[in-house]
C-alpha cells in the first residue's frame, strides 16, 4: 500500500517510521511500502483517495471483488509518459489498434469502446462536458447578477447626481472644469464599487465555507480547490473596476452638464423661500 501524504497526516501523525508497517484493509493485511507526494491526490476528479494498492490486490481489498472480472465495467484511469520521439497522435493510434483488436477478441463487452488520448491536466471526458455544463452556468447567473446590480447601482448614481446639481452649477461657474468634475465623480463610484467587491469577495470567502459545512458525511475525501487564488482576485478587481467605469461615467457626463441658469435661479429660489419660511417662523 501507498500512502496518500493527508492520510499519512492524519492517520499516523507524519510518523516516517510508517513504512513497512502491516495494516489491515477489508481484513486483508497489507505492507505500507510508501508516501504519495504532498498534492497529490490521484486521478479521480472530485475524490481523494487515502490509499493506493497494486491492481492484482484489488479483488482481496474491494467490497465487489467481482467487478474487477468484469470487462465492460470501467474502473480505472490509465496514464502514460510518452516517449521523447512520439506524438500524442502516433500513440492513440496505436492504442485504437490495440482496443480494436481487444474488440474483436470480446465483441459483446467491448461493444462501442474506443480508444482516446487527452493531456493529463484535462478532466476525464465523462466529466468534462458535466463540469463545463455547471460551470457555463454559474457564470452565466453570477453575470445576471453583476448587471443588475451594477444597473441599480447607476440608477442610484444617476439620482444623487441630480441631487448635487446646484452644487456642480456652481463649481462650474466658478471655472471648475468638466474633465476634473468626471474625474471626481469617477473617483466616487470607483471607490464605490471597489467597496462592493471586497464584501462581494468576503462574503463569497464565507459561503464557500458554510457550504461545506453543510455537506454531508461521505464516504470519500472531496479534493475540490476552491481556495481563493491571484487569478480570482484579480478577476474580481477587474469586474469591480471595469463595472464602476461603465456604470458610472454615463451619471457622470451627465452630472457635468447642468444647466447654469436654471439650476442657479433655482437654488436662489429655494433660498428665498427657505428665508421668508424662517422669518414668518420667528414672527
């Protein structure tokens, strides 16, 4: 048996004193002869397996030790090195001669099998399409999601500016300039949404967590990351920017060109109202 390096952890406390060891297994004894490497969690997408043996065990050890008999049952992933010399294409043409003439030879449990090569940094081809399938998926909901939310956020954008024409009116009276006016209000939404990213971040960072806790005991060890790395970070800042760019330069432009007039007589009419209110107050 060999060791995966988590189970060596956990179960035998990293003791380097392991190998040679006898353990039993389905009431098989067997000799602990190794440690897999730190990482390395075998070639099942999504499971982790604790421990490997030699496939002429596998009858001994399985809780359907039958299976292993049985030709049209798929239960192994087969990697290979290839050769400096050889191309991908060269050896998966010479492993379709080989399942052809296994298909001859057993016709009935070879029945539309064939042979494919991929690199090993693919997913295995039965779960390629299902991983590729949830994932279109759920970037497809998280984007709904962004353009909502980043269109609530302009509308809100577009309001508060409105709010604030007086106070543009008068800055551009005073010479402010309109470039330096977008600037600022570019400024503000950037600071906003940068804001919304980072809780955004943290509170995907805590529902990744609570959702597995909410997994159920299985009778494997998940090997999913979904540990946060520099690419999702930086895609996150991207998003967060690129959206408070978008979404807010159009409030923006359009917070610059207030009407001076009307916007000046305005705020002078409100104030001529507000002081004759406070004198017949005090009277």
């Amino acid at each position: 048996m060999v060791l995966n390096y988590r189970s060596w952890q956990n179960r035998f406390g990293g003791d380097p004193g392991v190998i040679g060891r006898e353990i039993s297994l389905n009431g098989t004894s067997l000799t602990i002869i190794g440690v897999a490497a730190e990482g390395f969690d075998g070639l099942s997408f999504g499971i982790s397996q604790e421990a490997w043996v030699a496939y002429m065990m596998y009858g001994q050890v399985h809780p359907i030790p039958d299976l292993v008999l049985d030709r049209r049952a798929i239960l192994f992933s087969v990697v290979g090195k290839l050769k400096p010399d050889v191309t991908r294409e060269q050896a998966e043409s010479n492993m379709q001669a080989i399942g052809s003439a296994l298909a001859e030879r057993y016709p009935t449990p070879n029945e539309g099998r064939n042979v494919t090569l991929d690199p090993l940094s693919r997913l295995n081809p039965t779960s390629r399409s299902t991983m590729a399938l949830a994932g279109g998926l759920l970037i497809a909901i998280s984007g709904l999601v962004l353009v909502i939310a980043s269109a609530n956020i302009a509308n809100l954008l577009l309001v508060r500016a409105a709010s604030r024409k007086r106070e543009i009116a008068v800055r551009l009276s005073l010479g402010a300039g309109r470039i330096r006016l977008i600037r600022q209000l570019l400024t503000e939404s950037l600071v906003l949404v940068t804001l919304g990213g980072t809780a955004g971040l943290l509170m995907a960072l805590w529902a990744r967590d609570l959702l597995w806790s909410l997994v159920p005991p299985l009778p494997f060890q998940p090997n999913i990351d979904t540990s946060p790395d520099i690419r999702l970070l930086g895609f996150t800042a991207l998003v967060s920017i690129l959206g408070g760019l978008f979404f807010g330069l159009v409030p923006a432009i359009q917070a610059s060109r207030p009407d001076l007039s009307a916007e000046l007589k305005s705020g002078q009419q409100r104030e001529g109202s507000i002081r004759k209110l406070t004198r017949e107050t005090s009277s």
